[in-house]
C-alpha cells in the first residue's frame, strides 16, 4: 500500500461517520445515501494528493461530499424536495462547526459489555431499527415495558462511557 492510499484510509476512517451523517441530512433515500457516499469515498481516494494537510480533513472530506451531493441532486432534478445551493452550504458549514466527543469512541465497547436480554434489546433497536411495538412482539414484552428497558440500558452505556472517560482522563 502506498504512501496516499495509507493516508486515505487513515483520514477516512475517522471522518466516514460524519460525512455519512452529512450525505444522510441531505440525501433522504437510503440506497441513493449509500451510493452518493461511496462515490464520495472513491472521489476522496482518488484525489488525495489535493488534500492539504494544513487544513482539517472532515472539512475537506464534507467539501468532496457536498461535490457528489451536487451530481446526485442534478441527476434527479425531477423530485420536488431538493435542496439549493445555499441550503447545502449551510448544512455544509453546520457539519465543519460540528467537533463530536472523543467520548463517543468509547460507546461500541460499553455496547460490548451488555449481556442478555439487555444485548437483544439494544441489538433490535439499533441495529434493526426496530420500534418498541415490533421488539415487544418479538421478545413477548409490552411496547413500554420494551421502552423502559432500553430506558435503562442507555443510562447504563451512558455511566460506562462516563466512567471509561473519567478514566482516560476526559471530561465528561
């Protein structure tokens, strides 16, 4: 692996969550989200060497996103909800000013930690985007009861990220 392509990798893998979070505030469809944000991903790999280094690397990266976004929405200049120039900028701007917690790192490991019932749970939420109804059915719980839980399992992730983070020396 070359030079580049090492630094590619190493920047997009740390800015893919917040310009995904970018295309997704735009692009409503989710088939045409995943698209624009693998184009977006080749686009960036393969103009790295434009990268400036003294500039941050999400900015540049939203910059590439919004470039893409542009295409798409030309592409399907038909629909009726579709966001001019000065919409995406402020959007774009919105997501440059944006600096997510480092504390966020710690979340998919307190995820890690939950067993049972609580794992299933969270599992049909969150990675099946199941609402309380649809999880109560599954797992035999009424709706609320399926929504205190989960109630009760965010605040539990929520004291081990404090934790981890009072740990590694961040505040909280």
């Amino acid at each position: 692996m070359n030079e580049s392509t090492r630094l590619a990798t190493r920047h997009w893998t740390s800015a893919q969550p917040i310009v995904s979070a970018f295309v997704a505030s735009i692009v409503r469809d989710f088939r045409d989200r995943d698209d624009v944000l693998q184009e977006t991903a080749l686009a960036i790999f393969e103009s790295i060497d434009s990268y400036n280094p003294d500039f941050p690397f999400n900015a540049w990266a939203i910059g590439v996103a919004r470039n893409q976004i542009g295409l798409y929405l030309r592409r399907r200049h038909r629909e009726r909800l579709v966001f001019n120039d000065s919409v995406i900028g402020c959007i774009e701007t919105a997501f440059n000013e944006m600096n997510p917690s480092p504390m966020l790192d710690f979340v998919p490991g307190c995820v890690d930690q939950l067993e049972g019932r609580a794992r299933q749970l969270c599992d049909l939420r969150y990675q099946n985007d199941l609402k309380p109804a649809a999880i109560g059915k599954q797992v035999g719980m009424s709706p609320n009861a399926v929504a205190k839980a989960l109630q009760r399992i965010r605040e539990q992730i929520r004291n081990c990220v404090q934790a981890k983070a009072a740990a590694e020396g961040f505040a909280s």
